[in-house]
C-alpha cells in the first residue's frame, strides 16, 4: 500500500515562491488522489506491497499504464516535496562542477530550468538529471511525469 507523506514543512513554508493554497492543491488534492487510485488499482489486481519505486517501475514494464500514471504521479509528487526546502541552500562538490560543466553556472542552470517549464503546454514536469557519468541536464515529463524511467 502506498502512503501519502506530510509534507516536510509547513504548507506555508514556501511562500511567497509558492503558496500555501498551491500546496495544499497540490499536496491534499493530486498526491492524495494519485495515491488513493494506485491502491485501488493495486488491491483490485491482488498485487503484493512492494514500495513506491517498484511499483513504477514494475508497471512500466509490464504496461500497465493505468497503474504507471498514478503511481508516477505519486512517486513525481513525493520527490518534489522533498526537492524543496524553506531554508536557502546552495549545492556543492560534485554537482557544482556538473552545474558548472553543464550550464556555466548556477544562474545558467535557473535560466534553463525555467525557460524549460515555461516551454510547457498544459501539466508536465521540469527536471535535473544525471546520466550516471556525471553529466547532468534538464529534461521535461509531460503530463504524467516519467523520470524513473526517462532518466536513466
Ligand atoms: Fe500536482
């Protein structure tokens, strides 16, 4: 079964970048439902429990897209709440100088991100990723975001 997390912080924690209503919609609303409909579809195949990542990953393979969205949905939400954060922080080591190689710096990297996201119709997803070579780069989900199994 799969559990919808509090959130790491208060609702409010990110305002003004983002509000309190916009989590709450996106935490009490998407994240709980994508939730609810994964256990659903799981109960009604008799699946056993496996955790959030299997469950993904699983359904991908085996194209069960009905489960795949929800659940991605679900594991896409889970990470972004824990992508964030109320304190400033700045990376360091490794990822500076992949920041670095990749898109100068870290304005570069905010530059690219952003445009990405703005670049977007309708829902999807903006995302840092690495190839496993230490390479980064940004990418987009549309829709029903798919970085477990786009990223690498
Ligand atoms: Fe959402």
């Amino acid at each position: 079964m799969i559990i919808l997390p509090e959130l790491p912080y208060a609702y409010d924690a990110l305002a003004p970048v983002i509000s309190a209503e916009t989590m709450r919609f996106h935490h009490d609303k998407h994240h709980a439902t994508y939730v609810k409909t994964a256990n659903e579809l799981l109960a009604k195949s008799g699946e056993t429990p496996k955790d959030l990542e299997t469950i993904v990953l699983d359904a991908h393979r085996a194209g069960n897209q009905k489960l795949f969205n929800q659940a991605a949905q679900a594991w896409n939400h889970g990470f972004f709440w824990t992508s964030m954060s109320p304190d400033r922080q700045s990376p360091d080591g490794e990822l500076t100088a992949a920041i670095a190689s990749a898109f100068g710096d870290m304005a570069g990297l905010k530059d690219k991100f952003v445009t990405e996201g703005a670049g977007h119709f309708g829902s999807g997803w903006v995302w840092l990723v690495a190839d496993g070579s230490g390479v980064i780069k940004v990418i987009s989900t549309h829709g029903r975001g798919r970085s477990l199994t786009e990223s690498g």
